[in-house]
C-alpha cells in the first residue's frame, strides 16, 4: 500500500504503524498517525500519513518540515503552505496571530508596523525583554525564523493610511487588521473594503479587561470582513489590555484565516 512515512510518500508492505516504526527505528520513538499521537499499535490503510519521530535525536532539514507538522489535520497543511497573509498592526493581537500563523505553516506572512518594542509591550505581546527597542518587524521575523525556517516572512516598516492600503495589501489573500486604535482599525477595514473587493479582511474589536472569555466570538457583518472580540470592551482608562483575553481574541482571528485559507467562509 502506498502511505505517507515522514513526509516522503512510499510502498509498503507493513500493515500496522508499529511494523513501520520497528523497521526504522526504536520502541520508545513517538508515533504520529494521521494527526494523532498513538500509544496502541494501528492498521494503515492507502494514504496515512505516519511520522516516526526518534527521541532526542535533530531530523534532517528534509524530514523536520514534516515533522514540525505531524499533529495536524491531515492535509491542512499542504494546503495553508500556499496561503499569502498580510498582518497590519504587530502588538498583542498581530504578534500573536503572527506566532500562529508561522506554526501552522502559512506560506507567506507579510508583517507591517511602524513601532519598537518598549516594556509596557511585554504584558501581552510576543516579545521578550531582549527585543525592546527593536523595530516590531525586525523582531517579529526573528522568532518566526526560528519557530518555523520553512515559511517567507516579508515586512515592511510603514505606518498605514488610506493611501497605502491598495499597494500594501493588494497581493494578499487575507488582510489581518490588529491595530489598537479604534480610528486606524476604521480606516484600514473601510478603505480595504472600498479598494479591495476580492480580499478577506479580520478584525479585532473588543479584548480589553479581564471579563468573561465567553464574551469572545467571530461575527461575519459582511461578505467580505469578520470581526473577533466582544465588541464591547475597548481599552480605556480602568480597562487595560491583558494577556488572557488579547490572545483569545488573537486565536478567533488566527482560526478564522486559517478556516478563511481551507475555503471555510462560515464563521
């Protein structure tokens, strides 16, 4: 049978995934089929995707790709690999969909913002103390270098505005909008959809505080934009920005790309 063994798709005569780790490798190494890591032995049928991964020991740059993605949903990730992404705006919603967006393994993701990271960043950003005071691009691109060496990560340092927005975003097939500020999330979303009526467009709107995270959800207002967040929340004096709830409005907006990249419009 032909099944997929470490990203390489092959002929086997093996029935069952154990069978197949025996023959390359050790007991203890871990076993991923199809998505999922096994403890009990299974039978393979045409077309599983089976990963022996070994204990302590650095895969080849051939099979790590494969490997990095083993606990996938099959086939999602062939799929995401061709994806093209655009993220305005790399605070505590764009850094975090960003760190996302690597890990899946979206193809392209392209970083814009004109900021540095300074200490009042690090409460909810994807930064750490040895960033501040580099420009949010330069050090956005860096960890997702490191977390995923497969994708193009492309940036820009530019501050968006009505003017922009077209040449910016032109080429992506999704717009991730995570700015702050409740005007520039306006102006982005309302001129993208004015100039650019064949991109998707995901907004955050409403993470600010510490209230119930079930207040957090996907709404599709129109055709072309979905929003994330409570809609209510906005930070404000008595209302600061905090980890919990930023990086659950950033996984809405990552999941919805990611459904948005599958062909998944519902939200």
């Amino acid at each position: 049978m032909k099944i997929i063994i470490n990203g390489k798709e092959q002929e086997t005569a093996y029935q069952t995934a154990f069978q197949v780790r025996k023959s390359i490798g050790n007991t203890d190494d871990i076993v991923i089929l199809n998505g999922f890591q096994i403890n009990q032995d299974s039978p393979l049928a045409e077309n599983d995707i089976l990963s022996i991964i070994r204990k302590g020991v650095m895969p080849d740059e051939e099979e790590l790709e494969s490997m990095m993605m083993a606990r996938h949903t099959p086939y999602v990730y062939q799929r995401v690999k061709k994806g093209k992404v655009a993220i305005a705006g790399l605070g505590g919603l764009g850094s975090n969909i960003a760190t996302m967006l690597a890990r899946i393994g979206v193809g392209h993701l392209f970083l814009v913002d004109f900021d540095i990271v300074e200490p009042s960043n690090l409460n909810r950003q994807s930064y750490y103390v040895r960033h501040l005071g580099m420009p949010k691009t330069a050090a956005l691109k860096e960890q997702l270098e490191e977390i995923n060496p497969f994708i193009t990560v492309e940036t820009r340092i530019a501050k968006i505005s009505e003017e922009n927005v077209k040449e910016l975003f032109e080429d992506y097939d999704v717009i991730c909008e995570a700015f702050d500020k409740p005007d520039a999330k306006a102006m982005l979303v309302n001129t993208a959809l004015e100039q650019l009526p064949n991109c998707k467009i995901v907004s955050g709107s409403g993470m600010a505080g510490y209230d119930s995270s079930n207040l957090i959800q996907t709404r599709r207002p129109m055709k072309q934009l979905y929003v994330c967040g409570d809609l209510e929340n906005e930070a404000r004096v008595g209302s600061g920005l905090m980890a919990p709830r930023v990086q659950i409005c950033a996984g809405h907006q990552a999941n919805m790309i990611l459904r948005l990249l599958l062909g998944h419009e519902e939200v």
